[in-house]
C-alpha cells in the first residue's frame, strides 16, 4: 500500500447527540446534507463521546455510594470517592496511581486514565460543578462493525470505521488520539515478511494502522468546543491490503503477560 496523500474533512454542523438517538443515522444524515458521496476506502473516525452519549452511558454522582475501597483510594489520589467508585466498577485492576493519577485496566482491557470516566464537553447544571459523567461505550468494536454494515448495505460501499478517544502516554507529555473500536481494515497491521528499502526483511513490524488514523482525525476532532465528532479520512488503498488482515480495535491491546512494564 503505497499512499502519496490522505484528505481529512470534519463533518460540519454535527448535532448534539442525546440518549436514544441513532448515532448512525444522524452521520449518514449529515453526509447528504453535506453531499458527501462515500468512497471505497473511506474511513469514517467518529469520537467515542457520541457513542456514549447516544447509548446513555451517564452516570450521576448523586446516585453513586462509594465503597471502603473507593474510600481510601480516593484519599491517595485525591479524588472524589464517588468517581473512584465508578473507575473501579468498570475496570479489572488498578494498574497505577499517585496523587492526581488513576490508571487502570478498563473491562474491555484498555490501559488509560480514570477508566476513560469524563465529564467535559457533556451538560452539567452549573459552570463550576461536576454533577454527571460519561462513561465509554458498551462496545466501541460492535458500533464500529454496525456503522460499517450499515453503510454498506445503504451505498454499496466498503468504508472502514475506527472509534477514537483522547487518551495520555507514558511518558510523554499531551494527549493524542487512539483507536478504541474499529471495522473494515486491518486496525494492526502485520508487516512482517516484508522489505524495507534496502531489501532486509521486516521481522517485527507491525503498525497500529487503526490508532494512527484516530490520532490524525483527532486533530480536527479537538478537544474543546469545535463540535466535530466524526472526521471522513480518504486516499487509503485498504482494498490492497486484503481482507483477510482485517481485524478491530481488540487486536490493539497487548496482552497482560507481554507487557513489561505491569
């Protein structure tokens, strides 16, 4: 797959998503409003909030009674108990924590911050009060293949589909895209076997496709008022690269026994 250039167009005037909308509806609405025909290829990167928004993944902290346990870790990270509380029900393990810091294992196995728990950019009743959060979707894996199936039983047309969330890194500072869901590409790609420029064989190579498109996409997503949850990617060859190699966002997560560093 050889790519000289990739657009990226941000769906305009995206509405605001409410509980029980359908979230796939509502892109395959706004791309005719925008007369966006859909391309082989395509790759439609849309932000892990509406999903959640649209499955009602809210919680309010009024309804949540901390444990013992969500207690006294709180105390350690200076958080309040009741979001502790709801990191803790949706995540397997704690994985680190230090004042200010939670980092856990999410249920559906992703490594992150606060168990992707956010209350930004959702309505509260005041400016300065924390009153509701949002969790991550129930399976951004499933709403990545209904998009994709959908699409194509519509328009004739295979897109692939990658669910995306702002997450921070190790070591690094800032945040930047991952993918959390994906469907019709290979989300990691398995170069190995291949050459480099000089003829040697690739023997470890295997590029997080999925995760690089959800950091390009983030970039006209943004993180604060602009309103643009879904980003239409165009110019990959994902036919060249085979069917077969096609796999979701599960095949991002690296298994707890080859991970060094837990």
């Amino acid at each position: 797959m050889a790519v000289d250039q990739l657009q990226l167009l941000a769906l305009k005037n995206f509405p605001l998503v409410n509980p029980g909308d359908s979230l796939i509806n509502l892109i395959i609405q706004n791309l005719g409003e925008q007369q966006l025909m859909l391309e082989p290829g395509d790759v439609l990167v849309v932000a892990q909030k509406v999903v959640s928004k649209a499955e009602d993944r809210y919680v309010l902290l009024v309804d949540v009674e901390p444990s013992e346990q969500a207690r006294q870790l709180a105390s350690k990270v200076d958080k309040d108990p009741r979001l502790v509380e709801l990191i803790l029900r949706e995540s397997n393990s704690v994985v680190r924590h230090c004042p200010g810091v939670l980092i856990v294992e999410h249920k559906l196995g992703y490594v992150m911050a606060n168990a992707g728990i956010d209350a930004s950019n959702i309505e509260h009743e005041t400016r300065d009060a924390i009153e509701r959060v949002l969790l991550l979707p129930e399976s951004p894996d499933d709403f990545a293949q209904q998009l994709q199936g959908k699409v194509a039983r519509l328009f004739g047309v295979n897109v692939a589909v990658v669910v995306n969330d702002s997450v921070g890194r190790a070591w690094r500072n800032g945040t930047v895209g991952m993918a959390l869901g994906a469907a019709g590409l290979p989300a990691l790609r398995d170069r190995r076997g291949e050459k480099d420029l000089f003829g040697r064989t690739l023997e470890v190579t295997e590029v997080a496709l999925a995760d690089e498109l959800a950091s390009a996409a983030s970039i006209l997503q943004g993180e604060g008022d602009e309103g643009r949850p879904v980003v239409l990617l165009r110019g990959l060859d994902i036919a060249s690269m085979g069917q077969a190699s096609f796999n979701n966002g599960a095949a991002l997560l690296r298994p707890k026994e080859r991970d060094l560093f837990r």
